[in-house]
C-alpha cells in the first residue's frame, strides 16, 4: 500500500492529460527535419494527487489541474 512521507496512507491517485502539439515542416515526409512543433498540454488529478503534483511542481501544491505551452524544435546533423 502506497502512503505519504508521514506513512499516512494515499488513496487511489488519477491523473489525465491531454495535449494538442501541431508541427510545420519544410518537407512533407514522416522523418523530415527540422520541424517547429507548438504544444499545448491539460492535466488533471484528484485531491490524493495533490501533494504528489506539489512536491515536483510547488505553484501546483493546492491545485487539481494545470497546463503547459510552448515551441519545440527538432534538427538533424
């Protein structure tokens, strides 16, 4: 059974995420670089997860859902 740093038991612990990351490339084939992608990411857990989120992300700590952005590239050489 899984508990916390104060050996209290964790109940069940849920998280989902979803994310939405569209690409532009110069070529059109599956493995072609370099590629400028945007991502856009929703996560959410219940309140046993809470202090779990916390510990890895401190402006999550009382939170029960979160998002991320940004830009990514990626180049071959």
């Amino acid at each position: 059974k899984e508990v916390d740093s104060n050996s209290n038991p964790l109940g069940q612990r849920t998280l989902y995420r979803a994310t939405i990351a569209p690409q532009l490339a110069i070529k059109s084939k599956l493995a072609a670089r370099p590629v400028l992608r945007a991502y856009y990411t929703q996560s959410w857990w219940n309140k046993e997860n809470k202090t779990s989120m916390g510990e890895s992300a401190p402006a999550y700590i009382d939170k029960t859902s979160g998002a991320a952005y940004g830009f990514q590239a990626e180049v071959w050489f």
